[in-house]
C-alpha cells in the first residue's frame, strides 16, 4: 500500500482531469508547444541551466503535481530553447520508493502527454551489471524488465489515454536511439546500448539478485524509468531513456555501494551527459 498519493486523489475528480487541470496550467505559462520533454536524473539536473530563455515553475505550484523529495532531485520544471527546439527539463522525479503508488510516478508523464507533447527523454542512474556498462558510462536503454512488482496502468483504463492492453515490443524508440548514437559518433563518446532492469528499491541489491538479473538478460539496474516509459507509451509518445552508469551493481567489485557515489559519478560525467543530450535534441 502506498503512504500517499496525489494529495487530492480521494476529491472525485479522475487522473484524466488531474492531468489535464496540470496541462492546461503549463499551457497558460508558456509550456505549449515544446518539441520533448527531458526527465532528469539523480545528479542529472544541471542539464536544466543549459536552456536559453529560460522559466522556472516549482512542481509545489502546478495543480496535482507531487513534490520531488530526494536528495539530487530538484523538484522543479524548467523551460526554453535548446538548438532551436522548445525544452521542457524536469529536474526531479518521484520514485515507487518513497511511498507513492504508481498514478502519482507517472502523474508528470501523464500532464505532458496531456500537454501534447510528443516525445520524452527519460534519464536516470542505474547500477552497471554488464562489463561494458562499466561506472561512468552512458547506456542507451534499448528495452526494460519492469521487476517493480507493480504496473502504472493497473486499475481501470481510461481510453483516452490509451488502449487497455498497449503493445510494449518497442517502447525505446529506434529512431531516437539512432539518432543518439550518431551524436555520440560524431562527438567522439561512446555510448553503451542495454536492457535497464527496473526494481522497487530503495535498499541496493544483493549480489544473488544481480547475479539473477544478468541472467535475465539485464545490462543495468535502477529504480526508476520503466513506469514513466511504460505511461508516455500508453499516450502514444516516443521515448528515448538514457542510463548513466554511476557505480558497478553490488557484488561486481567488494566494495559496498553508497548514493554518495552514484551522486559523484553523476557530477563527473554530466559533461558529457549534457552535450549528448543537447546534440540529440538538435536533431529531433
Ligand atoms: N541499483 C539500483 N539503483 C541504482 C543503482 C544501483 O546499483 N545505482 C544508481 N541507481
């Protein structure tokens, strides 16, 4: 059972409605029209200072939102231009682990759907498990193993968010992961390709469960983006997720793992993180 939801969830009015209300406000402060939404990251959210003309709106002012209370989670959406295109950055995600169900995680994948617009970049750090998705690494999620125990689209289905049973063969587009890897060619950083197996949290894993998930075919794990993607695909948007690779999986190496080090390797590759994120953009 979840310790909260959206706040006003028991007031009658449906996740439709929320997240219409929550589009509707966006739209009347100048975020109608943006090109993609980039959903930032433990440690990630620096990306949010490179746009130009920038606004920012608290998520404590947007009608329905929840609040973003971890630590390298800002809680904010920050707007502009990026290579010509409109941005719309979200510095800060909820995740399963603090107590929200799964309405509440998806609730800004919902509002920007809403919103109309029509593709999402889903970023997160995640636990390398492959020896390529070695720290420091950029991996492009190709596809996801949702081991959350849990499903955003449980419940009663609202079909004008979309279809009762959505077909989940291609959620990462291949489109966008192309486009990625021309950028990183071109830029002359390489990028890993993988499967990011989604987990509850928030205790780590144990080396048995790691070594279970490289069994299933898993490149890097995390506790996040598999419900966010699974949303933004029920609406009908493209998804790209990109994982940082911020420490090697429990029991890879002896040494136990600590966020401090996720937050570290997220400071030290958000350089290069930044300007792959910007060269994909420019091409959208
Ligand atoms: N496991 C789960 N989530 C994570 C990890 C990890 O090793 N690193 C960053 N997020």
């Amino acid at each position: 059972m979840s310790v909260s939801g959206i706040g006003d969830q028991g007031s009658g009015i449906g996740d439709f409605d929320r997240a219409t209300e929550a589009a509707e406000w966006l739209r009347g402060h100048g975020c109608g029209g943006a090109d993609v939404a980039v959903v930032l990251g433990s440690g990630l959210g620096d990306f949010a200072d490179h746009l130009g003309d920038s606004f920012t709106i608290q998520y404590s002012d947007l009608p329905h939102w929840p609040a973003a209370r971890v630590i390298g989670h800002a809680g904010k959406l920050v707007g502009g231009t990026l290579r010509g295109k409109q941005v719309l950055a979200l510095s800060g995600r909820v995740h399963a682990y603090e107590g929200h169900d799964m309405k509440t995680v998806t609730f800004a994948m919902r509002a920007i759907g809403r919103l109309g617009v029509p593709r999402v970049i889903l970023t997160n750090a995640a636990g390398g498990i492959s020896p390529n998705c070695s720290r420091g690494a950029l991996m492009v999620i190709d596809d996801h193993i949702n081991l959350m125990g849990d499903n955003p689209l449980v419940g009663p289905n609202d079909d004008r968010f979309g279809l009762r049973f959505p077909d989940m063969s291609l959620v990462y587009s291949p489109r966008l992961r192309a486009i990625a890897d021309e950028v990183a060619n071109e830029q002359g950083a390489p990028i890993q390709h993988g499967v990011y197996v989604a987990v509850l949290g928030p205790s780590y894993e144990t080396p048995a469960e790691i070594r279970a998930f490289r069994t299933l075919g898993a490149d890097a794990v995390g506790m996040s983006t598999a419900p966010e993607a699974i949303v933004a695909r029920h609406m009908g948007m493209e998804v790209l997720g990109i994982s940082c690779i911020t420490n090697a999986a429990a029991g890879v190496f002896p040494e136990p793992l600590h966020h401090e080090e996720v937050m570290e390797t997220a400071r030290q590759v958000k350089g290069q993180f930044i300007a792959l994120l910007e060269g994909i953009i420019g091409r959208l």
